[in-house]
C-alpha cells in the first residue's frame, strides 16, 4: 500500500490508477489526515456484495448431506493431569 498527499496524488493521477488497477490499494492524505483509499472497481464490488447468513452459508455446504455420528460427554468431571 502505497501512501500519497493530495496534490501529489494529483500530479501522479495515472500511476496511482496503475497500482490501484494492480490490487495496490492507495492511500491518500488530506494535510497529513488519511482521507480516501483507491481501490480497483473489482476490490470495490466484492467488498460490497451482500454477506449471506450464517445459516444460509450452512445450507450451502457440500457437507450438508453428510452423516456426523458425534457423541457428546456426559461426564460431569474430567481428569487433568499438571
């Protein structure tokens, strides 16, 4: 990640698109103040693709119809060594 002031992001405006396009994001600063960060359109859109829910992820898993046998331990204790 590249960091750029303004008026040098400015006079530099096509290299910054390059790394950017290149998946570089690029910071830019207002005096001194992080500002804007350029990103390329396709980092852009899957940051703002709807996340699914938990459960519909869940539902999606080629493990869904896969059968676990899974026992659980009804002990109320359990031995530790130290």
């Amino acid at each position: 990640m590249s960091t750029w002031q303004l008026q040098e992001a400015k006079s530099h405006l096509s290299e910054v698109v390059k790394r950017a396009i290149q998946h570089q994001p690029q910071h830019i600063t207002v005096r001194g103040q992080p500002a804007v960060v350029m990103l390329a359109y396709s980092d852009y859109l899957r940051l703002i693709q709807p996340k699914p829910r938990f459960a519909d992820f869940m539902r999606q898993s080629p493990l869904l119809e896969q059968d676990f046998l899974m026992e659980r331990d009804n002990s109320t204790t359990r031995e530790l060594e130290l």
